[in-house]
C-alpha cells in the first residue's frame, strides 16, 4: 500500500515554527486538533513524520493555515496528495 494515499508527510520543524509564532503551546494545539500532547510534540521532533488528512486538515485550521502545502514535508508534492488532504 503508497503510504501517500492515506498520509501526508509534515515538516515537524515548520510545525513548531508556526505554533511558537501564532502563541499557541503544544498542549492547546493537542486539544484543537484532538489529539494527544505526545503526539503533536512527536511530529515537531521528526519522530511522527506522516499523519492522517484528518490531523493535517486540523493542524491547518488551529494554525490559521490556507495554503495546504505550508506544513508538507515536500511542498512540491504531487496534486493528488494535497488533494486527497482537502
């Protein structure tokens, strides 16, 4: 099974980034996109690198996010897999 076509790859340091910019702590960002503390401070490690559309969709609306590349790990990624984030 592509990976891909179910995940999407995130930039666990442009994530941290963007969090520490808009103010919010990693805890609040966890209960905005409905998961656990852990795993929001996981994927800023490196450590999760692929999450479910789901989680990114949440991700990009906690942080106020319209392009839906700004978090990708490889933002030139192929139209499907934005696609299939929307």
């Amino acid at each position: 099974m592509n990976p891909t076509a179910t995940t999407v790859e995130v930039n666990g340091y442009a994530l941290r980034e963007l969090r520490v910019r808009s103010g919010i702590g990693v805890a609040d960002l966890a209960d905005q996109v409905g998961v656990k503390r852990p795993y929001i401070a996981k994927i800023e490690l490196g450590h999760s690198r692929r999450v479910s559309p789901k989680v990114y969709n949440a991700l990009l609306a906690a942080l106020a996010i319209t392009d839906r590349r700004v978090l990708m790990a490889n933002p030139h990624a192929a139209a499907e897999q934005i696609s299939e984030a929307s």
